[in-house]
C-alpha cells in the first residue's frame, strides 16, 4: 500500500498537470452517505450566469476560476496526511466479503473482481474536509463534452476529476489526464436521508480542461437511459477506497437488479463495492474492450447513500448496494446541466411504486409457505402463513414474480396452531384446494381458497387424536397415476416416510410405507415436491439440517436414490420456509421459494432434480 506522503505527491502531480478550462455542466441528483461540480467547452459558449434560468442560487461548492495552482495551494501535505473518509466509515472490515481472486467459487450472491478499469469511468478527489480519492465518476455525453455523472452525495468544493486512474503511476503518466471540477448540478430536493428524497441521489458536474482538450474527447462519452424497470441485468463500475481496498483498482461487477422496497430504487447483491464507488455507473451495456463506453442506467447512490445502514465490520457493507431509478426527474436535471441552468423543479413527488411484497423484517415472520394455482389460471400463487394467525394470499404474475396480495385471515388465536400445510387438488376442481394439520392432530381440507377464503369450517379428514401431531412435515404433489396433485407425503417424527395416493375430500385415500422409522430422516428440515426432473415426473424434495439438498423420485411403494442439488451448506440451515409452484412460463411445478432466517426470500426458477435455478431475490435479506 502507498504511504500517504506517496499519496500527496500523486495528487500534488494530479493537480499540477491540470490545466483550468473554460465550460459550463450538467447534473443529476445523488446522496451524501454510504459508498463513499462545473462544465468547460469548446464547442460552444459557457452561458453567462446573467443568461441562465436560474431559480435558485449556484452551488457555493461552484468555482469556475479554481485552477490546478490554487488545488496546489490547498493540497498541502498537511491535509493530504489528514485524509478522511467522507462517508464516515473509518474501520477495515474484520471478516469481510473479499473480491474474488482466482477461479469463480459458488456463492449466493455476485462477486466483483478486479480490472484495469476502461477510459470514460474514474475517480474523484476533492472535499473541504480532505480526503483522497473518494467516490466515482463517468463520463456523458454533452453539447459541451465537458459533462460527468455522479452521485448526489459525492458533491464537493476542490474537485479532480481522473479518468481511468491508475494507482500504480504518477500524475503526469496518468493515462488520459486530470480534470477540475467547477461547475455542479444537484437536484435541490436532495436530500442526504433514508427518506424518499434519496431517490434523488445523482449529479452532474462540468469539468474544465486538460491541455486544451474536453474530457468527452479525450476518453469518448456514455450515453444516458431511462432505466427500463427494477429487474435489470447490469454491470456496475467503480474505485473503491485504498482504506477497504488496498489494490487501489477499478472494481468490475456483473449483477442482477431488484426493487428496493418502497423505493424508486434498485439494489444489487455484490460483493467488492467498498465506500468509493458512490456514484459508479451502472451499465446495462459497455464495450469494455472497445470504445471503453456504454449505456447508464443507475449510479451508486440512493438510500443512505448507496448501502444498508451497517457498520465496516459487516460484512453486507460491501455487498448490498443500491442505486436510484432515472426518470422524468433525472432527465430535467440532465438537460440543465447541459444548459447549464440551476432550476428548482419542485417539491418531489415519489412515482407509483410498483407491488413490493414487503421486507425482510416483516417475512422472517412468515412461519409457513405453499404453493398452488389457488385461483385456476394456470400458474402459481402463493400462501403465507404468519406468526399472528394472518394468512396472506399473494398472486403470481407468471413470469417469476408476483402482481399483488390478498388477505384471507386477519391475526387471529387460531391459525398459529396450524404446524404444516400443503396444497393439491384434492377436490376435482381446477384450483388448488389447502391441508393444514393442527397441533392436535386434526387434520381439515379448505377446498378452493381464494373463492372461500379460510374462515370456513373446512372438511375434516381426520379429527383431533394423538398420531397426526407427530406428522411434521407433509407436501403434496403428482407422484402415481392420474393428471392432479392428490398424492400426499408425511414425514413423521420418528422417521418413517409415509405416501398416501388419492387424498380427497374426508379420505387420506390408500397409505404406503416410503421408509419405516428411522435416525436418518430425523434430520429432514423441510419437505415440498414438483416435476423437477421435466416430462411431468414429479420429485421429493428435502432439505436437510445440515443444508444440504436432495431430490427423490418416488413411486406407490418405494423411495427411489437421492440426487444431490448442493452439499452442505450454512446459507440453508436454521428455521426456513420452503415450496414449490409453477411461477415461471415453462408451465411446471419447478420454481422453489425459500424463506431464510432472516427473512429474505429467494426464488429459483427453473429447478432441475440436480440444480437449482436461476436465483431471483422476492424479499431482500436483512441488512
């Protein structure tokens, strides 16, 4: 790791080879917290400030005379040694979630990696409070080609910017240059909080000269896009600080999108992405190798600037990250910025979210899961089943996720005796119908719930009695003859595994012994079963205490030879909810929904006998 003193002189060099340019900016909105402004041009006039449509005034941070001598002047070694974080986060993690280095490992989540970094991303250095380089920036493209992106919270007086920095060289041999900052545009609505107001977190900034030349045609510049939805395969750029992150190198990592619930908000789970990379773009498509340019649709920022609201020592600091959805209100702060206006736009007004099935903090009280076409359509719905007695409904939209919800019970002093539930078609209808077995041992079938909801006396299979309290576990599914799910398999407490082949209304049908009592089976954690194997054969599935994951094909009167999904693993022990439905458009039972301890929430769509799917986060996990 460099000595700060090799820091002063790197940043001392940055500064002398700047040269001040003439220009004007654009901006977009971004926090002040978690990972972790002007504009020149040759092409046209800088507008005079008399001719903007200004409604508010200029950013005090705004200093379009600030040259590389007076940036000399207030670099002094002193404040370079006195560096600080500007997000507030002062330890290096102990046990932290590392960049991957070497062959790609199975993980839960996305690792970042390493690389040279491409010409229009790099980092940014400035501050009243000094600091070195801080946060991240890109390069957009500006009738000026004087215009980067950033985040909200990343604004600040004294500002460098450095395209494609380079840890390892001085100031004069960076490959494109430095950058000063003098112009900044930041949505007045911002605001540095876990409000609504930190959708708003993103900024323009304009950029003076470096030799004559304009930032845009020096390194080329990113286009700009509406983001098209909160699921989204990107790839997000950034610099993390050397205090987390000693090899001082653009991080790189591909991710997947979610909705950050009751945000204009995504989120990603990556790890690498330490306090610097606020404001890093993130892509939906880059030429890495080519151009070095691409299509933004996000930046780090956002809801406590860019992360969850954990100390370093977390290792979530450097995993969760979120970004801030561009709309209406980011395009009316871009086109100031290429104007090179300071307009107020008003008091925010958050758009319609869309249906968010809640929190983590919510769902880790979810005590049971099942799955089924409750309502005949087709594909899957899904019933929870909370620790207060309310039983939840919530509706498929057939393309692995899920539109809205529907209450079926209220809390109540009833439904927490419910132990285990599953559903099939046990009453010939085209809709799933509900088996719950009760701490007493009665077990009652809700025929077509999502018509009669679960305030009915239901029928009673089997009434109050001392064997069925020991049945811990039960899933239903298409195991022998005939087209519907009215196959039934209990795991009961002393091992044995049991198969009963046409459950119906007040029958349990014909019983056979899979398995008799056993140690082994004992230690069988959870139960569902789908056509994991493909060509309508259903499976068993069962995951054990220890974690790992088998699936079993069954018949009338055998358990067949387990195939393994994954070994042990801790991410699947502990308490955790479990099923299976048809959420996706393959039209099969092979979509697995995990609840984990801490309530996040996970479906894997697509599911084979010995793989699981694609994972996609319904609940984000705790932070």
């Amino acid at each position: 790791m460099r000595t700060l003193s090799a820091l002063a002189a790197l940043l001392c060099g940055l500064l002398l080879a700047s040269n001040p340019g003439t220009a004007t900016a654009s901006a977009s909105p971004v926090p002040l917290t978690g990972k972790g402004q002007h504009r020149s041009s040759g092409h046209r006039p800088a507008p005079s400030t008399s001719s903007r449509p200004t409604t508010r005034p200029v950013d005090p941070d705004d200093d379009p005379n600030w040259t590389a001598e007076d940036a000399i002047r207030f670099w002094t070694h002193d404040r370079m040694k006195a560096a600080t974080d500007p997000s507030g986060r002062h330890a290096e993690p102990a046990g932290r979630t590392s960049i991957r280095k070497g062959p790609a490992v199975k993980s839960p989540t996305d690792s970042g990696k390493h690389f040279a970094g491409i010409k229009s991303v790099g980092t940014l250095y400035g501050g009243s409070a000094p600091q070195t380089h801080y946060c991240t920036a890109s390069v957009v493209d500006s009738p000026g080609h004087d215009l980067i992106l950033t985040a909200g919270h990343c604004q600040s007086a004294h500002g460098m910017f450095v395209p494609r920095y380079d840890g390892r060289k001085s100031a004069d041999a960076q490959p494109f240059g430095v950058f000063p900052v003098q112009e900044w545009f930041r949505d007045p609505q911002w605001a540095a909080n876990k409000g609504a107001n930190s959708d708003l977190d993103f900024a323009f900034a304009r950029v003076g000269t470096y030799h004559g030349k304009n930032i845009q045609d020096v390194v080329g510049a990113n286009t700009v896009a509406r983001t098209p939805g909160f699921t989204n395969n990107v790839t997000v750029i950034g610099y993390p600080m050397t205090r987390y992150d000693r090899a001082d190198q653009a991080v790189s990592c591909p991710a997947r999108t979610s909705v950050l619930a009751g945000f204009n908000q995504m989120r990603i789970d990556c790890a690498g992405m330490w306090g610097g990379v606020s404001g890093g773009p993130w892509f939906s498509r880059a030429d890495v190798n080519g151009s070095g340019t691409g299509e933004i649709v996000g930046n780090v920022g956002g809801w406590n600037a860019g992360g969850p609201d954990v100390p370093a020592s977390d290792p979530l600091y450097n995993r969760i990250t979120y970004s801030p959805v561009y709309g209406d209100r980011f395009f009316q702060l871009y086109e100031d910025a290429k104007l090179g206006a300071h307009t107020d736009h008003g008091p925010y007004q958050q758009p319609a979210l869309p249906y968010s099935m809640g929190t983590w903090d919510a769902w880790r009280h979810a005590r049971l899961l099942v799955a089924g076409d409750f309502r005949g359509i087709g594909h899957s719905g899904m019933i929870a089943l909370w620790s207060d007695g309310r039983a939840t409904l919530y509706l498929g939209d057939g393309n692995g996720g899920f539109a809205s919800e529907r209450q079926l019970l209220a809390p109540n002093t009833t439904w927490p005796h419910a132990q285990a539930i599953t559903a099939g078609n046990f009453t010939g209808s085209n809709q799933s119908d509900l088996l719950v077995r009760w701490s007493d041992g009665e077990v009652t079938l809700y025929d077509d719930v999502a018509d009669n909801g679960l305030n009915t006396a239901g029928t009673q299979i089997t009434g109050p009695n001392p064997t069925w309290p020991h049945a811990i576990q039960m899933t239903a599914g298409h195991f022998t003859a005939g087209q519907d799910a009215t196959d039934l398999i209990v795991r009961w407490s002393d091992g044995e595994l049991s198969l009963y082949s046409g459950v119906g209304a007040g029958t349990f049908g014909r019983e056979s012994q899979l398995t008799g009592p056993n140690r082994g089976w004992q230690d069988a954690a959870g139960l569902t079963s789908g056509e994991f194997p493909g060509s309508g054969k259903w499976n068993l599935m069962v995951r054990w205490k220890n974690g790992e994951l088998d699936t079993y094909p069954i018949t009338v009167s055998e358990l067949g030879s387990a195939a393994r999904l994954q070994g042990p693993s801790a991410l699947w022990t502990g308490d955790q909810a479990m099923t299976a439905g048809n959420f996706t458009r393959n039209g099969r039972t092979d979509d697995l929904v995990v609840r984990r301890p801490d309530g996040g929430t996970t479906l894997y769509a697509d599911t084979g006998s010995t793989k699981l799917g694609i994972a996609h986060t319904l609940i984000a996990p705790a932070p």
